[in-house]
C-alpha cells in the first residue's frame, strides 16, 4: 500500500488512508511521515531523506515476505514522493514484486491546500512543477517554465528550496521576470500545520530568502486576480472565462 | 464553505468535507453532487449544470442573510470547479459579499485518484488542463497543448467529452499526434465508483469515441513508462530521474 497524508493535518487524512494505515503491519517511509501516523502496533521503518529507492526496495521486500506494508508520504504519494519510487522498484528488481499486490491510496496534495487557502488560483489551466535539480538537470527545469509562460498557466512549484540547494527558486524566480512579466505569487509554507505562513506577493517584489523547504510556491497567469477585501486578507482567484 | 466531495466514493471524502456538511444549513451545487451529500437535516438546492455563477450568487445571498452554506463540486473545489465562481461573484457582485467568511475545503481531485488507480503517472512535472471550450477559445486551449507538448509535461485533461462538444478530445489527440508523436494513454472513467472504467491504450491508437464525460485522460511525457506483469494489469508511472 502507497499512503497519501495529505499536507498535515487529521482533518485532510482520507478515510481510505486511515483505513489502510489501521490494517498495516510495517509502515515505511521518510522519518516525519512515520511519525504522523496515527498510534498502532505497527511496526514502523523510518529513514532519512533522499533514499526513496532503498526504502521502496525495503518495503517490497518486507511485502514479498509477508507482511502488509504501508509507504507513507505527505500529500499525494503519486505527486512527487514515494509511488513512483515504488514502480521503479518493481520494474528494475526482483522479477517476483510484479505479483504484489499493490495499492495507491490518493491524497490531498499540497497545492490543493494552499490554493484552498488563498481562494482559488488554479480555477484555470495549470501546471505543477519539482524544482529539484536532484534527479533532473536544471536545462529540463528551464525548458519546462519556459513552456508554462509560453502557455501562460499558473504555475505550482513543490521542492522549491532546502538547505543544500538555495538556488533553484531565485533562478526560476529571474526567468519568470524576464519572460512573464508582472505575477500575482504565492507562498504558501506549512499550509494547515501550526506554523503555516502565507505571504500574498508579486514576481517583482518576491525575495527567494523568503521561499523556504517548507513552501509550496503558486505564480499566478496572466488572468489571476487578487481581491481586495477591507479588514481582511485579499483573495486569489483565477477566472474560469478567458479574457486575454 | 466551498467543499470538495472528491471523486466519488465516500473513503475519499475528507474529515474536514464531512464536518462542514454535517454543519451546513443549505447545501448548494450541481444535482448529482448534491445527491452525494450524506443525509441530514440540511436543505438542499440542487440546480442543473453550467449554472455556476447563478449558484455561486444563489450561496452568497443565502449567506448574506445569516444562513451556514456548504457549496458543493466533486473532487476538488478548486479545479475546475465551483471555488472560482464564487470568488467572481464576490468580486464583481455585492460589495458586502467581501465581508462574508468563506472557506475551502479541498479534496482529492480526479487527476489524483485516476493516476493512483494506474501507478503513478505524474511521478515527474505535469500540467492539468480543462478540454472546455464554454468559457474559453479553442486557440488558448491549443496553445496549451503546443506548449505542454514543447515543457514534455505529462498531460491531464478534465472536461474532455460532453453531449453537446464531442470534439475537443479528437482535436487534442489530433494535435499530440502531430507534435509529440506516440505516447501512452489512459482513459480513466467514474474512477472508485461502480461504473469505473479504466483503458490503457497509445496516442496511434486511442479512439475519440472512447471517451466520454465521466473520462478523464491521461497523457504521458516521452519518459512515462509501462510495465506488464503476467496476469494483472499493467503499471504506469514516469520515473522520477530525466532520462532524455
């Protein structure tokens, strides 16, 4: 089993999740997901970032043996975490995890909940992008934001920042600037958790020292609007009609 | 309250979805969502399709005048669905609509639950795109396409089919043809209810006639990857690393 957590908090764990966590003998998975599952006896496998492959390995073969094994991850497994880490497992290894059964259980990924939180930005075409330069050259990234610009998408950014890669957003950040021009942005950090931020900005004014590992970064189209609201935080919307 | 219902069965229905309702006093949307809703005491305004702003406006008067309002969309609120609508109706109608407390429930929207059910297809960068052409012109959904097709993003289609549009699918797969040439194919249908269909087919092959409203599609990038297993059926998902 493949388990979405959803961006936090209980209130955003499906009923399916839970349901398949409370049937999980092993839980697998990145060291702060292990630990927002809910008390069981399970037992419970956590490692470190950055050894997706290894814990997918680890999994199936827990699973191969026998057990019923959960792999966790925050928002949507199939949305930049551990689903795909999984297939490569059973595609690349051992001929026998083919006949595993295996169950993805989706989830609320996190640029639903930080659209949520603002208004709704994505209420048009749009496109989700890892800023990670770990498993991709920085060329792709750069093909791939001019393509949105080009077909002037909101844009949704997960990984866009951490401690060992500052870079990737303030890069992003100038080639927006010079081939979109002026964008409502989003930053959208811990969205639902006790320490959410969220910073309402503009491509001109936004500062990468401000874009965390914890954010989810949100680049408006050229149809998004901001509506003001006296005494109240603005909200962010993008139209359904096209008026370009 | 804007609430995402998710695509169907009730194990994809949040916690939080399911506490907002339960304290709504009127539930509005789309009839079949609406049906959806567990029973309680709530009354129901049920109202037919592409009627959104005049249900949005429907919800904030009703709220205006004290009443606790749930807006209903399956899947999530946010993609194409009622969240926009009512953010334009509060822009561009009552200016005491600005006051009004409003909160988004997302949920897990169809793209979510349709790549879960295959593997993991949008394990690499992808875009999401409405094939409608009610509120937009057919020249800014190709220009999507092209530039999808030009980034090498996975591809997601909401509203590919209706009665009244069967064209806009058979116009897309006509144009990936031209510029993307073979890529894999799902065609995802009612995902988690009882009349779920799923067909893996190939961009040479997929027929327009196949889908229909209930379909979402899904396109793969040139890396997305399937992986036959003797007796089940196949897993697709794009592999996190770039090949290319």
């Amino acid at each position: 089993m493949v388990v979405g957590l959803g961006p936090g908090p209980a209130k955003w764990l499906t009923p399916e999740a839970s349901a398949l966590l409370a049937e999980a003998t092993d839980i697998v998975g990145y060291g702060p997901y292990v630990e927002r599952v809910p008390p069981g006896p399970a037992r419970r496998h956590a490692s470190d970032n950055r050894v997706e492959i290894d814990r997918a390995r680890h999994a199936l073969a827990l699973a191969a043996a026998g057990a019923r094994v959960a792999v966790v991850s925050g928002g949507d497994p199939g949305v930049f975490a551990m689903a795909a880490a999984v297939f490569e497992a059973v595609e690349s290894d051992e001929p026998a995890w083919r006949d595993l059964d295996i169950t993805v259980a989706p989830g609320v990924t996190a640029v639903l909940a930080a659209a949520a939180r603002v208004g709704a930005p994505l209420g048009h075409d749009f496109c989700v992008i890892s800023l990670s330069d770990n498993l991709k050259p920085w060329s792709i990234i750069e093909r791939r934001l001019a393509a949105a610009v080009a077909g002037d998408f909101v844009l949704a950014f997960y990984n866009p920042a951490s401690r060992a890669r500052p870079d990737p957003i303030a890069r992003a950040f100038d080639l927006l600037r010079r081939q979109a021009g002026e964008r409502i942005v989003i930053l959208a950090k811990a969205v639902g958790r006790p320490d959410e931020e969220v910073l309402h900005t503009r491509l001109s004014v936004v500062r990468p020292e401000d874009v965390d590992m914890r954010a989810l970064v949100l680049v408006g189209s050229s149809q998004t609007r901001l509506v003001e609201r006296p005494g109240r935080e603005p909200i962010v919307y993008s139209p359904r009609r096209w008026e370009g």
